[in-house]
C-alpha cells in the first residue's frame, strides 16, 4: 500500500519545523551570545538555511502532496491542515526569486541608510529608499494577489484575513473611545504618582521574574531566560522555547514586564499540540493572536490590582530599601502612568494603540493611495498632535523611529493592536468562566490562567481563523467594543477626576 | 565564459562550510545550555541537517566537479584542496546509506546497553554490542578501502596516512622509553609533594582562566567561553569558535588547563586562514595535528616552570588564602605529579599515552586479527598491570570506562597520542626559533606563541600531510624521539631520585 498524500505532507512539514527551528537557534544565539565578529558569517548560515527551507516549501514533491491530498477522505483536522498548507503553498511561491533577491538587496541598503537618516535625524536620506521600498511592496502585494486593497496582501502575511476595511472600521472605534480617554487623562489634575526610585539589582530582577514566570506556567526544563537588546521569545519546538529581557536597574518594572510580556509568547508555543508539531495545527495561529496572549498576561494580569495586591509584598522583600516608602496603591499606580510620549516602544497601555493606529493609516495610505512618501514627516507629526496631543520635535524621534520599514515590514503594525482587541474578548471569556479570577491573583495562584488560555487557544494551532476563534470562544460577534470597555474602567478608576461622556 | 570547475567546488564547499558550522551551533548549544527536554528534537533537528549536508557532499554536481577540475590549469593551493576534496568525497559515497543507517541503529543501542555495563559493571552485558561494532567496523573498512590493514582504514578517518605498521613503530619507541620511566618514578621515594587544597571560587577561578586565555591570543570577540560537563572546543567559522570548561571548586588547576588546552585548539580554527573557508586549505589538517596544539599549550606552555614563575604570583593574588602556604616550586611539582590511575581522563602527562597505547593495541587486535572481544577484560587488566603496574579492581575502572567504542569510533584514540608527539617535534622547532622562550614565559607573554603555531601550522590548513608538514617545519625525519626526551628531561627534574639507564 502507497502511503497517502496527507501523511506524506506531514513528513515534509516535519523536516520543514525541524530546519526552522535550527534557523531559530541561529537567530536566538545571534541576539543573546554570538561573539560579535561572527556576524557576517552568521548572516551567511541564515541565508543559506533559510533558502534551503524555501526549496522544501516549495518543492514539486509537495505541490504534488497538496494536490492529491484533495482526493483523500480527511479528518477535519486534516482538512485545516491541508487548507494551511495550501495557503503557506500559495505564498511561498508567489514571489519569483528575482523579486525576492531586489527586495532582500534593497532592505539590506535601506537598513544602512535608515540608520543614518535616524541617526542624523534627517528623513529625507531615507525617502528615495522608503520610496522604493513601497513600490516594492506594491508590486508583492500584486504578486500574491487580494480582493479589494494591495494593503490587503501584506496584512494577510501577518494576520490572514485581516484587511484594510475590518481594520479601518476596528481602528476608528478605537480612536472614538480612546483619543477622548486620553484627552480626559491629561486634562485631569493628575493623581500623585510618587515616582519609584532607587537601585535594583540585576541579579535580584532576574531571579523575581523568574519566580513570576514559573508560577505562569512556564518550565526552565522546556525553555531559557536569556538577556538581549530587545526582550524577545523564540521556539525550537513545544519544549525548547525561549525568552529574553533586558534590565534597567533603575527601574523594578521594565524587565519583570518584559518576562511576563515574553513568556505570554513562550506559553503560547510551550501549549501547541505536539502531536501536530511539523503541521498548520501545531502552529501559531497569527501575529495577532500571539500579541493577544502576551498582552493578556502582561496588561489584564501583570499590571492589574489583584496581581500586585499579591505580587507587591514580594516585590517589597526584594526590594525592601528602594520601596520602604512606597505603597501598593501607589506602586500600581506607577505600573500603570499614562503619558503621552514620542517613542512607540517606550508607550503606556492607553497611547500605544494610537501609536499604531497612525502607523497603519500612514501605512495603507502608501500602499492603496500612493501617498507621496515626501508627506510622510508631516503627516506623522499632524497625527501626533491630533491624537496624542504631542508634536514630535524632530523625525529621529517622529518618522525615523521605527525599524519596520527599512526591514521592508508593512502590513505589520496593526498586530500589535489586533493583539490586544483579542485580548480584551479573551479576558472577558476568562472572566465569566473564573469570576474569582482576582481573589486567586490575590494569592500570587497564576497556573488557571495558563490552563485557561491553552484550552482557549493554544490547543487549537491554526484549526480555525482568529475572527472564528474568539467568536467560539466569546459567543459573541467580534468588535473592538471589550477592549475600548476594558480601557475605560480601568483607567477612571486610576484618575477617578477624569469626566467622559 | 563558464565558470571554472574549482570556483564552482568552491561555491559548494563554502555551503557545505556553513551548514556544518550550523550543525556545530546546534551541538554547542545542546552541551551547554539546552533545557533538558528539548534533547529529542535536538537529535532529530541534527540528524536532518546531518542528512542535507550529507546530500551536499555527495552531490552529482559536486563530483562532476571534480572530475572537470582534473583538467583545469590549477594553482598548488587549489590542487591541494582537490586533492582533499576527492579523499572527503571517496568517503562520503564509500558507506552504503543501509549500511549507515544499522551502523547508526547498532551504536544508538550500545550507548544505552554501555551505560548501563558501566553502572553495573558488567563487560558481559556489553560484549554482544561490542562483538556487533566490531564486526561493523570491519564492513567499513571493507567499504573504505585499505592497502595492509583494515584498521589503517578507520585510523585514516581520523588521521590521514596513520597506518597500524606505523602506529605500531611510534608506540613501540614509547613503550620502550616511558614504561621505564614510570616504573623508576614510581619506585623512587617521592618528592615531598605537599597537596594543594582549599576552596577556589568558580567566579575567580573562570576569570582567572579567561585572562590567561585572553593571553594566549584567544578574542572574546571571535570567540566565548562557558560552562559544560565535559570542555570541549567546537568552531562555527574563525570568527566565532567557542570553548567549553568546567570546574571543580576543591581543585584550581583543572578549569585553567581545560582552557588553556581547549583554547589550543580554538586558536587553531581561529588562525585557519579565512579566505580559504570552505575548502580544505581553510581546514585543521588532522585529529593529531589538532590535539598537538592543544596539548602543545597545555604541557608544554601551561605545565611549564617557566610560565608558573610568570603566573603564580597571580594565581596567589586571585587565592591568597589557600595558597598562602604553598611555593611557586611546590605549586608546580603538584600540577606535574605522577601517579598511576585506572582512568584515563584523570592521567597525567606520563601515564597518558600508556592508557592510549593499550587501547590502539586492543583496538587493533579486535579489528585485524579478529581478537574474541570476550578476552578484552582480561587483555586490558594484563596491559595495565604491566605497562602502568596497577591492576582495575573492576570493568567499570577497566575496559568499560570510555565511552567511544560504544558511539563506534575504532581508530581514534591513537590520535591523543599522536598530537603529544606531533607536540613534541613542533616544541622543539618552536624552541630552536624563540630560545629566549622560558624568558619570555616568566613575564607572562605568551604572544608569541600562537604566533609562531600560526605561521607554523594554523594557515596551512590541510595543504600538506601531517608528516610532512612536522619534517618541513622540524627539518628532520619525524619520529617519536622528540617526545620521548621531553618527558626524560623534564621529569628527570621533576623527580631528581629516578635513575634511568
């Protein structure tokens, strides 16, 4: 008996995650411990493993699996398979490889001269290459093809079905509820906010959020807690996953949110279905939803009351000389301080989606609308003063700030945001099914969160599409409404002054 | 114009380079900071890499190369590298894949079945593997082909040109000299050797050893040092080779001399001359060749009077309260004791190549003159007692000690002994050219050295035979001799009792 088509598929899906973790290692190690003249070598081994990942993904022996796959009476987790794979099948051969080679030697120089342009703070070194790297992207959306905008084309890279009207209609009413909130927050005579100072120790932050990510579930038998730049959380496979922080010794807060933010991403991929490693269900489902359970963690859980009603004495024994003076209350309040500022990044829970929001509309803007990249600065600064109410005084810290587009990235931005929208419709999910989820966050008990989120979530891979998902899950129709809720209760009651209509 | 057979060989080595130095990345990090539950995936992460690079070196393009290359007008470097290229692709195709695959089947199982030997102390449970190995080790000298003697087609694996006659010759010279030797050491009245004890922190201990390696050449920038349950050195590329230790908190000596001996070798990969990466002229010449620079470094440098009257001064500085009572000359005599051991990881200088003799003198008898494996015990307790007259009280501190047989490596150990020797004739050269060198050693500068290996060894890769390479640089017909009277000369002081005829 031959084999069938399905089982064949997953063979090469299989080799396909090992070669991808192995990639991922060489990522993950040139971030955190390659000495540093191994860089230009190490590019080279990405380069080279990651086209021999492109040859298996695109492989005849493959596109024939797809096709006969068809025919086959499948599982209904079969069939998801199949559909993923067709759609990763789809893009992977989209590109024809001359396009792909001008688009990577085009983001190699536009990074170099992104730096430059940032570094002296003068955009218009960046334009001629920001303008090609829109074309660019025009032509890739044209080479995958979409239904109604380009821009459709690359936000489907990073969250499938996500276009430019869903994310316009979510994005306005975020801005109708959010932009007031703000308005209102820095209208308000602020709420003291005693300012938490002192020296906190490397080693001491280390070992707190190593407590606090054990207790959310994560395993340091299945993964690691590393330092680099930019916090970030990579997988080999469900038991090899990685976190990284960095650490301020001024500030108790950055690395410990990091870690919460980080293993939100770790036990998302610690939770996939080993069973279907090597196949769509053991996948992810989208930049989204994985944004969605790091935010969830890291802002419904790591910054809210019940968290610190449990986690400050710790924090206090920790830290017992830089905190003496400091209280629960205010210490929360601290956590969570709204402020407008320049710097995405740097942004509080209520300003960071309009970061974004103004990133997006730019965004589809060069793409659908062929927005002159030379309106960029203006544009970008007239948004600021609209929705944040602060003008950037120069474009290192307004346009140059972000690393996306020289990375040739569009279509990315609005994840971040899509992220916590879902969030905000998980957590009310989780709330009705653990009504005393605060009085056990009390007591410093964080495993039902895990528990809840992997039966949610993670146990489903790609099985379903993210809109589909958190419909399941809520019982509701999708909208931005939860999150713009959630927004609202939370911060009135952290400036109880502010009056919104 | 095409392109030129050699450039197009050199495309693929260059390939091949990268996807090994992945796999070496991959085999690091498993050593030295995996969490523990990713080992499955690990293995099967590397098989398949193993798999594609396999594939690669054993291309039909690539051997349509070699065959064009044949009749280009080539440079001596390139005809070199064909000539290496030909002998790696002779034994890449020489394996059957069935056969590979039970050779890989049968010593997956035997380390299991060792392991267990070893803990019961059992050489009856792992004679049925061992018969297996044996007589699969055989086959693959079959397969690879020989002129006298099947082991010399295992030996070449590891050290090319080695033959058992000549093997044989070398180990005979030694025997002659250093059983002697021994025995007088062990029946003179032993030079007060007061015994160095306290406790040595890691944290000083690993920095100490960092600045001595700093010393030596090594760049933390091309390079890192960590922690892992055996030292070893592995190299990604010259621009990123990485070294492993580890260290005993009762003991101050076995950290620094496992980084001084595994930074012997990364000066090694780190000197291999980079425009030849990916080609054998960008490759260590040998397993011998190989361990010579390490154990070059090791005794001849870092056990040496010369270089403990630079260093122990600061030694004292970084310990002062257990070495408070202990002399430079004391401290020296108890880093070179001799002492008879059953294990040999644990050997000292002069009884070291008595373990490895015996274990090529069974190895050989097993492979040539089909030696019943059941006499081993017995054979290698015989062995003991007469070359190092002590006697195992058991397997487990006998024959079952190494793991090698077990992983299939036959024809390996003699290459511990051959780098001693190698060693040896290079010192000698080295010393004929710097005769100030003990000079210099005492102001600990130890530059020069890797300076002088480089020239000597390093940037020649594999362009010439291990033997021929040590007769150009020594100008004298290479031989054991070298070897032997170092270890005279120097021990001879060490233990000014002993009398040798």
């Amino acid at each position: 008996m031959s084999q069938k088509a399905i089982d064949s598929l997953k063979e090469l899906g299989k080799k396909a995650a090992l070669l991808s973790g192995a990639i991922h290692l060489l990522e993950w190690d040139q971030e955190t411990l390659m000495p540093e003249e191994g860089a230009a070598n190490r590019a080279e081994q990405l380069a080279l493993l990651s086209s021999i990942l492109h040859e298996m993904e695109t492989a005849e022996v493959f596109k024939k699996g797809l096709e006969q796959a068809e025919n086959e009476q499948l599982s209904d987790e079969n069939k998801a398979c199949l559909r993923e794979w067709k759609r990763d099948y789809h893009k992977a051969v989209a590109l024809p490889p001359a396009f792909v080679e001008t688009f990577a030697r085009t983001t190699s120089q536009a990074l170099q001269i992104w730096k430059e342009a940032r570094e002296k703070s003068d955009f218009s070194l960046f334009a001629p290459m920001l303008e090609k790297i829109v074309s660019l992207n025009r032509q890739k959306a044209d080479y995958l093809g979409y239904q109604e905008k380009p821009y459709d084309a690359l936000l489907d890279l990073f969250e499938p079905q996500a276009t430019t009207a869903n994310i316009t209609t979510l994005f306005e009413a975020l801005k109708k509820e959010i932009v007031p909130l703000l308005k209102a927050i820095n209208s308000t005579k602020k709420v003291e906010q005693e300012s938490v100072k002192g020296l906190f120790s490397q080693d001491a932050q280390l070992a707190f959020s190593r407590q606090v990510a054990e207790k959310m579930g994560f395993s340091f038998k299945k993964g690691r807690l590393d330092l680099s730049t930019h916090p970030f959380c990579t997988s080999l496979h469900p038991k090899d996953t990685r976190i990284t922080t960095r650490i301020d010794e001024n500030d108790p807060i950055g690395c410990l949110m990091g870690v919460i933010h980080e293993t939100g991403h770790a036990l998302y991929e610690e939770g996939l279905p080993e069973e279907w490693f090597g196949t769509p269900l053991g996948q992810a489902l989208s930049m989204g939803m994985h944004e969605s359970q790091s935010r969830f963690w890291e802002t419904r859980i790591g910054q809210s009351r019940p968290f610190w009603k449990g986690f400050y004495p710790l924090l206090k024994k920790t830290f017992p000389k830089p905190l003496q003076n400091i209280d629960e209350e205010t210490f929360y309040r601290s956590v969570n301080r709204v402020e407008p500022t320049f710097i995405r990044v740097e942004a509080d829970e209520v300003t960071y989606p309009l970061h974004v929001i103004l990133r997006f509309e730019l965004e589809q803007a060069l793409i659908n609308d062929k927005l002159p990249v030379k309106e960029i600065p203006s544009l970008w600064n007239e948004k600021m003063a609209k929705y944040l109410e602060i003008t950037p005084p120069n474009d290192r810290l307004g346009c140059l700030q972000d690393i996306h587009w020289s990375l040739g990235l569009m279509g990315y931005f609005p994840t971040y945001t899509l992220g916590n929208i879902y969030a905000a419709t998980l957590f009310d999910a989780f709330k009705n099914e653990h009504p005393d989820w605060d009085k056990r966050l009390e007591t410093t008990d964080l495993s039902f969160v895990n528990e809840w989120q992997n039966k949610a979530v993670h146990l489903h891979g790609r099985r379903y599409g993210s809109v589909e998902l958190l419909e399941k899950i809520s019982k509701r129709p999708f909208s931005a409404e939860p999150y713009t809720t959630y927004l609202k209760e939370k911060y009135k009651k952290i400036y109880p002054g502010i009056s919104l209509s």
